[in-house]
C-alpha cells in the first residue's frame, strides 16, 4: 500500500513507516546524505536518505537519479520544521523505477521553449493546480444547470452553419464537399429546446483568429446554455447567479489552489449578485473617459475591455449592442430601436468579455427579414429557419468562454496557460 503525500502532509502519519510513490522534484546532497523532494498528484514531501541506514543499491539509487526520475521510497514518518511542509521522510529503502534522461527543463525557461516542451511542463507545480482548479470550476458551473433543470446535450463539431460570421471560420473538406468546425453550438442548442425546455452544450469551438492576444484561443470550450421561455432579463440573471455560485463555491473550497497560484480568495468573495450592467453608449463614453479612442458604433477591443474593467471588482453587462456589430439571430430590442436584447458579461480587473448572449429572434418573418440584410441566404440554415415555422417561442441563450472565465477566476496572465494543450495562430504543437 502506497501513501499518498497529502496523507503525510496532514500530519497524521508521525512515526509511522510508510511507502509513497512519485517524482524528483528537488535533489541535494551533502557527502553522506542525501535530501529529495519527492512529488505525486496530491503534495510534495522531502526525504532524507542516509549512507548509513540505506542499503548500498538504495544508496546508489538516490544519489544517482535525475529531476522528473519515476521511484518508490519507504521511510518512517518525522516531523522536521526545516524540512519543506514540516515533515520528512528518514528513508529505509529507495528504488529507481525509471530512471530516463536528464529532464530537459532546467535552466532555458523562456516562453516558446516552455511551450515546445508543453508535454513535460504539465508537470509543474503552476499548470497541475491551474487544471485541478479548472476541473472544480467546470463541475460547479454544470452542478448549478443540472440542480436548475437544464439537460446537456452535444452539437456537432462539423458543421455548415455560419453561427458567429464568416471571418473566424475553419474550413475543412468533407467527402468532396466543404464544411466548417464549429464556432458556436448554439443554434442546434436552439432546436433541443423544444423537446427539453432548458439545455447546454458543453463542447470545444473553433475560431481562425488571426489577432495574437493573451485571450484568444483558436480552440476553446463552450459552456452554451440555451431556454425556452426566457426573457434576455431572465437570461442575465442565469449568466450571474451561475458565475456567483462557481465562484463562490471555488473560493470556500478550494483555498489551498488559490493559495498555490497566488489568488486571493478575499478577491473572489467579492463577486455577489447583482453584478454591474452598462448600456453600450455609456460604456463606449466611459472607454474615453479613462483614456481610450473609441466611435459610437464600434465593437470593444481588447483593449477597451481592459480599461473598462481594470478597477472593477465583479463583473460588468454591457448591453444594447447595436446590431450592426452583433450576430443575425438577436432580437431587436423593441425599447431602443437599432439596439438588439444582448449582453456581453466582462470579467474585472481588466479581463474582458467571457461571456455572450441574446434573447432569439423567434418568429419567422423577423428572422428571414434579419437574414436578408445579413447577406445569409436561407438555403445553408434552411433547418433553422424552420425552427420558426412549428410552435416557436421567446428563448434566450448564452456562450461562456471556459478558459476565459478561469483566467479571470485564477488570475491568470495568458489564456494559454487555461489549456493544457493551447491552439493560437502560432501554435499547434505539441
Ligand atoms: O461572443 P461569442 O462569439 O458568442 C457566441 O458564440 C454565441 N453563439 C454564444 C451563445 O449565445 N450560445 O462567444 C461566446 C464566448 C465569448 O464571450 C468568449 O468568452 C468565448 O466564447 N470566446 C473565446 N474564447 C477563447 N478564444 C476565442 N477565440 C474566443 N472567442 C469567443
Ligand atoms: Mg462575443
């Protein structure tokens, strides 16, 4: 039986030998001693191997492995204040499991050669707790749509439909035939609603981006909840209650990740409900106020977005986008003509847009009307113009950018480093 290291670092273990398995984190010697620091999944934990209460091969052994070597160590249990966690292992038996070649990280950490060897810096300290932290965060956000009665259902990722405009779109040849990966989910979300009432696609998107941005992947995963019934008000409301709940729940439970990534957990029990909301107008006047150059009429940049949200402590709606700029299917916002019922959700402290959504133009005369002057002919989205055609009803929906929204929960730099296996313009290896 193998101990796990949380197990030891817990402190329940004291004068206990016990057997651990893992990594060389750290190696140090000093003539008849040698000091480790041996990682698994769950902790990092020094031992301490003495020539003589080892044999000569575990000997042998420690003093000869290289950082990232694979081993099984038996010692006892003691608690030593200087050791790294305040416990060490006095070793009994050290063996090599694969010893391999020097790990190739060690001195060059430069960005494009961390990201080169992106395989093997998967192991670092940093990127194990950014993705243990994104797991928890994923599960609370499809914890809170299951407890409120959505269904998930997947879309497809080969597609014909257009859903976010044509310049971000992958081409792909299918059997003689062109296709397209997709960019959204949504509009096949839009036909599952009238079987189930609340859904949410939980899938990858594609986008050709062609800006290099700290937040633009050209892979990323959609979290696209989609509702029946739902008002763009009733569908903001979600958006916050949903961010809130995640977290919320992230920053109580998981304290030791924050503590790991230098987050603190004070930042995020800030973001309470009601979130702050901003119309589009004022929004591009307060971009200029702080100092940035924008038009009536423009879309936000990263930039804007950044100053916008810079001083902000929870996350900002900007809505009446428009429609100009937004996508064909928004319903126009009968209140303030030339406007649409959407909503970007923008991340404080300077992330910017994680979130997108609308209320849906449902009936069938709006739709085509809409499509017309979006230069969309019917024939691609034939199916989905029919969605209008059989019982439609009001309906909203949304699309939120999971790396965006743990870049901005983690308080992460670079949207890279949200993925373990980032796609830009730059990149696609490994
Ligand atoms: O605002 P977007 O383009 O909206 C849609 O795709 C809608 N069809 C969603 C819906 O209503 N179901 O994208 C939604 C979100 C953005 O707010 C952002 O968080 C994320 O997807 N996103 C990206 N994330 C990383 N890299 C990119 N290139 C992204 N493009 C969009
Ligand atoms: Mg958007």
């Amino acid at each position: 039986m193998y101990a796990e290291i949380s197990e030891i670092l817990k402190g329940k273990m004291e004068g206990k030998q016990v057997s651990i398995r893992g990594w060389i984190f750290r190696q140090r010697s000093s003539g008849n001693l040698n000091f480790l620091v041996i990682r698994d999944a769950t902790g990092r934990v020094q031992v301490a191997v003495k020539k003589d209460k080892v044999d000569e091969k575990s000997w042998k052994n420690a003093s000869e492995v290289y950082i990232e070597s694979s081993v099984t160590v038996v010692g006892e249990v003691k608690k030593d204040e200087r050791a790294p966690g305040g416990w060490e292992l006095q070793v009994s038996e050290f063996k090599t499991v694969y010893q391999g070649e020097p790990f190739p990280i060690s001195k060059d950490l430069s960005e494009e050669f961390l990201l080169d060897v992106r395989h093997l810096w998967l192991r670092s300290r940093k990127l194990a707790s950014i993705f243990k932290a994104r797991h928890h965060l994923v599960n609370y956000l499809r914890e809170y749509l299951d407890k409120e009665g959505f269904y998930e259902t997947p879309p497809p990722m080969i597609t014909k439909a257009e859903c976010e405009g044509g310049s971000t779109l992958f081409e792909i040849e299918y059997f003689g035939d062109k296709a397209f990966l997709s960019q959204s989910g949504q509009l096949y979300q839009e036909a599952l609603i009238f079987g189930l009432g609340k859904v949410y696609a939980f899938a990858p998107s594609f986008r050709a981006e062609k800006s290099r941005t700290i937040r633009h992947l050209a892979e990323y995963w959609h979290l696209e909840p989609e509702m029946a019934w739902y008002s763009q008000k009733d569908n903001m409301k979600l958006q916050e209650d949903l961010v809130e709940y995640a977290v919320q729940k992230f920053a109580k439970e998981h304290v030791d990740l924050l503590e790991e990534l230098e987050r603190d957990p004070k930042v995020l029990q800030k973001v309470k409900v009601p979130f702050l909301r901003m119309d589009y107008e004022d929004a591009v006047d307060k971009v200029n106020d702080l100092g940035g150059k924008m038009e009536q009429g423009e879309d936000f940049g990263t930039k804007d977005e950044a100053l916008l949200t810079k001083e902000l402590e929870k996350p900002l709606f900007i809505h009446n986008f428009p429609s100009k700029i937004k996508a064909f299917y928004m319903q126009d916002d009968p209140d303030k003509p030339g406007t649409v019922l959407a909503s970007d959700m923008l991340a404080p402290e300077g992330h910017g847009e994680m979130i997108g959504g609308s209320e849906r133009i449902w009936e069938l005369p709006v739709l085509e009307k809409k499509m017309k002057e979006f230069g969309l002919g019917p024939k691609q989205m034939a199916w989905y113009v029919d969605l209008r055609k059989y019982g439609s009803v009001p309906h909203s929906g949304f699309g939120m950018g999971i790396e965006r929204f743990v870049k901005w929960t983690l308080g992460l730099h670079h949207i890279r480093d949200t993925i373990p296996f980032p796609r830009t313009i730059t990149r696609v290896y490994p």
